[in-house]
C-alpha cells in the first residue's frame, strides 16, 4: 500500500462498506420492481401484501449489494489506474478485500434467505439471477458492449417483484424488465464516457472507448427511446390509468432533458444527468404508478 493510501482515514467497516456499493443508488432499480410487484397485488386480489413487498426489499437490496460488492474487488486494480476511481475503499485501503468479500457473501445469503421465504419459484430462479452480476464486471475485459450485461442483471428486477407476489412467470413483467434493463444500460453508456481516455489506455472495453463518444451518447439515445416505447407498451398491456401515462409523460421529458445537457463534446453535466436525472426517473414513475393503482381500487 502506497504512503498515500495509507494516510487515507479508515471509516467504520459497516459505512465503508455501504460507501463501497454505494447503496443509495439502490433508488436506480427498486422503484420499478415495487411497479411490478403492486401491479401483481392488483391483479391478484387488489390488497397491498406488506409482508411481501418488504422481502422484495431485502431480495432487490441484497443482490445489488452482493453486485456492487463483486464488482468492487473484481475491478480494484483497473479502479487503481483510473484517477476517476483511485480513491474506492478497496483502492485506498478503507476497506480489505477479505471484509469486502465477507460484506458480498452476507448480502448474496440475505437475497438467497428472502427469496426462499417468498416462494419456490423464487428460490429456484434465485441462483440464476446471481449469475448475471458476477458475469458483468468481467464484461469490459471481452467485449465492448458490457452494458448489455448490465442491461440483463438489471432486468430481473422487475420480473423477480412479479414472481415474489404470484409465483408464476408473466410476459407483462418481462415487457417492464426489458424496458428497465434497456434504460440502465443506455444511461451507462453514458457514463461510461468520462473513462474513454483511461479506458483505452489500460485496455477497458466499452462502446466510448471502441467506437467514440458520439457513438456512445447516441446509442443511449436509441436505448431510451426503446425504453419509453416499451413503458408505454406495458401501459397498455396492463390497463393502465391515466396517473401511469402521466408518469410515462414525466419520463419522457426527463430522457429528453437529460439528452439536451449531454452532449457528445460536453460531458460537464454528466453528473447531472446520470446521478439526479435518472433517480428522478424511477422515483417518479413508481409514484405515478402507485397512485394509478390506488385510483383504480388497489386497497392498503
């Protein structure tokens, strides 16, 4: 360990891990499988199953912070040669990799433990839905669309909050999932881009660093479009109200706004765009969503 990384003061191991998964960013994915899983209630006999919700929570906060957590270690070296990335904890020495993987196999054994409370199904699909985040930060060593990776783990969500509920598969959770995943893996396309130049020199495959910036900020533009297209058909493949289209109007101006202040040679608001812009993106449409439902009969 350098001098420097030394002298970086040491939190406590339980706040340095949360800062190592950064797990207020949980609000990225949560909101849409809470969607999925209210939808369910509704269909099913329109009565909020608390009980249920709450091990959606602890499924959906469990494997995205066992995915943070192996996403960390596995990427601690090439985070060491990124000046974006040199301070991580795993990088300093704020945290030790045998704590971070202590953290990581705690949260893999709470999703596995939730899952299995929830139904069979649950815990038979389990395991799969862990294969993906393993998978993904090995992504950027073969090829150049990670994010398509990243767009798969993060599509389970939504499908899983389904199943949680009915125990039985549904294509209109699916149709939620894929709009999910394909806008996380547009809005990482963009973030991936304030990493081109280090990307390229230590060897990091993505689609800035293959095909430039422009291709890339273009291509979360075509992702985001498909998203708004695939919310609007589970709008209607679920009767939506009119709380949900107002939602879906909500989304669309915000990708619009976000693509305004990102532009292929202006990444000044990058920050902007990924961190605010995209969590009001969630937030927003579960609210229009709940709403929708209550409107529509769903009973607390």
């Amino acid at each position: 360990m350098s001098a420097s990384a030394a002298a970086v003061p040491r939190p406590g191991r339980a706040r340095a891990f949360l800062r190592l998964v950064m797990i207020e960013h949980s609000v990225f994915a949560l909101p849409f499988a809470y969607i999925a899983a209210l939808s369910a209630m509704f269909e099913l006999d329109r009565n909020i199953h608390w009980g249920r919700l709450l091990l959606v929570t602890i499924c959906m906060v469990g494997l995205r912070t066992f995915a943070m957590a192996v996403n960390r270690i596995i990427d601690r070296e090439i985070d060491a040669r990124n000046p974006r990335t040199a301070q991580r904890e795993l990088v300093t020495g704020a945290m030790s990799v045998k704590h971070a993987w202590t953290g990581a196999l705690i949260a893999v054994a709470v999703f596995l433990g939730s899952a299995a409370l929830l139904n069979p199904l649950c815990l038979a699909l389990a395991p799969i839905a862990v294969i993906p985040m393993v998978v993904y930060p090995y992504g950027k060593r073969f090829t150049n669309f990670p994010q398509a990776i990243l767009g798969l783990a993060q599509a389970m969500g939504p499908i899983g909050g389904w199943l949680a509920v009915t125990g039985e598969w549904s294509w209109d959770a699916v149709i939620l999932g894929l709009a999910v995943g394909i806008w996380i893996g547009g809005f990482d396309l963009i973030y991936a881009c304030q990493d081109v130049e280090t990307d390229r020199e230590i060897g990091v495959m993505s689609v800035p660093a293959r095909f430039g910036i422009p291709a890339a900020v273009w291509g979360a533009r075509v992702c985001h479009t498909l998203t708004t297209a695939l919310f609007v058909w589970y709008a209607l493949a679920t009767d939506a109200g009119a709380f949900f289209w107002l939602g879906l109007v909500i989304v669309a101006g915000a990708f619009v706004y976000e693509h305004n202040i990102v532009r292929p040679h202006d990444l000044s608001r990058l920050n902007r765009a990924f961190f605010s812009t995209n969590g009001f993106i969630g937030i927003s449409l579960f609210v229009c969503a709940l709403i929708d439902l209550l409107m529509r009969g769903l009973s607390v």
